[in-house]
C-alpha cells in the first residue's frame, strides 16, 4: 500500500479509502490510485482488511449447490452473483454433489473464511447443526429446498403444483399409462413431484402402474437405460414425464434411439437446453432459476443489512412450456378410440 501511495502521490490513508471504497476522495485521486494499484499489480489482503474493519465483515457470502452438472444450479448461481457485486460482494461457491456429508464439510470450510452469509441448497436430511452460525448473527437462506430442523428463509418452486400441471397436460391428450422417471428419492424435490404425479392421476381417476415408476434416477445415462426398459414392455407407457432436467435428456435420447419420439408423449421438469431445437421440441414445466437466485441472495443481504423479521418462505411457481412432444395424443384417441 505504502508502494502504491508513493507512485500515486498521496498518503497511505488516501489509498485505504479508495481501496475500501470511502467517500471523500476526488475522482481524479481515486483514479490516481487505481492506476498506480493496477501498474504495480497491487491487491489488498482481505484478511488482514478484515482484523481493521469496524464492522468485521468479509464481503463474502458462501453458495452451496447442488450439483455444477446441473444447468438449473449454474443459472441459479449467475443470478446470485449479479446481486453479490452489486453489493460489491464476492461468492465462495461450492458443489455439493447432492452428498449429504459434503454439505457439512463446505460449511465448516465457508466458516472458516468468516463469510457474512449463506446460500444453501439442503441435502443433508437435517440442517439443525446450522443453527450455531445463526446464533453468531450470521445469515442463511436455503434455496431450491426447504430446510428441516431450522427456521430460516427460504425460496423454493412450487414442484407439487408443477407436476400435477404436467401430468394434467398429458391426461388431456388422452394418456393413461404415464410413465414417471425420478430423481433421487431423498431429495425433497424428487418427492414433491412424485407426490403432484400421484395425485393427479388419482384425481383422473387412473391407477398408476408400478411398474411405469422408476425412481432414484440422476443422470440422463440412467435415464436412457430406464426409458428404453419402459418402452419394451408388452404394455409400454404411451406418455413419460420426467422429473429432473438431466433425466428429461436421457428420456429424449432413448426415444430417439427407438424411433419413438413422435408417438410417445413426454414432459419434462425444469427446462433443458436445447430443448427447443430438438423435433419434437420439448415441453417442459419451467422453474425460474434467474428469479430464484435472485430473491435469495436479495434475502441474505437484507438479513445482512439489519432485517430481524421472521422467517419467510418465497414460493416461485413453475409455467407449462408447450412445445410439441407434450402435446402428442394417445395412440388410440389418434384413431379415435376410447
């Protein structure tokens, strides 16, 4: 800093407001300083700022996600760290793999960093262990899951009421043999949706088949293997809706590969990419991953800023995308049949 304050011609308190972003330093000073910091490669040690700062924050909040392998958790991200720099904040993201023992370990490795907050996507079946960071001030907000064990913000989908949309779109192009493809039963959202299909079958007045139910699926090699089991049987599924978007990828591969595509009707949860160039172009129940993000790190940040009011669930509804391959007909209601 000494350095930086002597090719900029001014004092060492100069630099540490520039630095630090004070007030009461002309632009043409500040600019001074930048100059000289950037020529001599200077960076502030963040650490050290930190023991100096009267209000002992990092700048730093910490993601959890649940997975980089999944486009919805990169998205979700992007949106988290827009907010974060506006706020003139880092994030320390990590992956969790959905592997409940990571989720413990990144918070402890977060810990140590003396984040300000917490963005966590639960995985593990209890987030009481949470609550001593709580307890230190420190904000978290759960995101994409509901937490267990803690009563803390939260911002979710409305995965129940999206499935029910989904097979409700099928049911009303004639489908009774709708085959379900989810994801890791231990994921609360896995179970959601699992729920919504359920009922919406039993509202029809259908009764699913066991067999058409295939769960603990995560990735669309699985998903294929599964979809092209499905679609031999003597009795095969005439629609699929897939629970997650990997899985969804893995269930147009093999309709694909089986020359099925456009007789067996398919809606996928969360949307994928690409989905709109493939024929048929994919419906899909769409999440807000942008909007997510968003409305949680926005509830971090408040909480940061002084807001000791209760907790709240933000609930973020889920749209029918229609497309084309949600919209394919029972092969006997094609032919007019019952």
């Amino acid at each position: 800093m000494r350095d930086v304050a002597r090719l900029a011609g001014v004092g060492v308190k100069t630099v540490s407001r520039v630095v630090n972003g004070e007030p009461n330093v002309s632009a043409d000073t500040a600019e001074r300083v930048r100059r000289a910091a950037a020529e001599l490669q200077y960076e502030p040690d963040l650490h050290a700022g930190n023991l100096r700062r009267a209000d002992g924050r990092s700048h730093t909040i910490g993601l959890l996600v649940s997975s980089v392998a999944n486009p919805f958790a990169a998205q979700v991200h992007r949106a988290i760290e827009r907010v974060a720099t506006e706020h003139g904040y880092a994030v320390f993201a990590t992956s969790l793999e959905d592997d409940p023992v990571a989720e413990q370990r990144a918070i402890a490795a977060l810990s140590r960093r003396r984040v300000d907050g917490y963005v966590v996507t639960p995985v593990h079946d209890d987030q009481s262990y949470l609550r001593v960071h709580l307890d230190r001030g420190t904000p978290l907000v759960c995101i994409d899951r509901e937490p267990a064990g803690i009563d803390v913000d939260s911002v979710v989908t409305s995965n129940y009421d999206g499935a029910r949309d989904a097979v409700r779109h099928l049911v009303a192009h004639g489908h009774r043999r709708i085959a379900f493809l989810g994801d890791l039963e231990r994921i609360q959202t896995a179970r959601l949706r699992r729920a919504g299909y359920l009922d919406e079958l039993a509202d029809a007045g259908i009764t699913p088949d066991p067999a058409l139910i295939v769960l603990d699926l995560h990735d669309d090699a699985s998903a294929t293997a599964v979809t092209r089991r499905l679609l031999t049987l003597p009795e095969p599924p005439t629609a699929i809706f897939s629970s997650q978007n990997l899985v969804t990828v893995g269930a147009i591969r093999a309709l694909q590969q089986l020359g099925l595509e456009h007789d067996v009707a398919l809606v996928g949860f969360d949307d994928v990419e690409a989905g709109d160039l493939v024929k048929p172009r994919v419906s899909v129940v769409a999440q807000d991953p942008d909007r997510i993000g968003r409305l949680a790190a926005e509830r971090v940040f408040a909480r940061i800023g002084g807001d000791g009011g209760p907790a709240r669930q933000i609930v973020v509804p889920t749209r029918l995308v229609v497309r084309g391959s949600g919209e394919i007909a029972r092969p006997e209601a094609q032919r007019g049949g019952s």
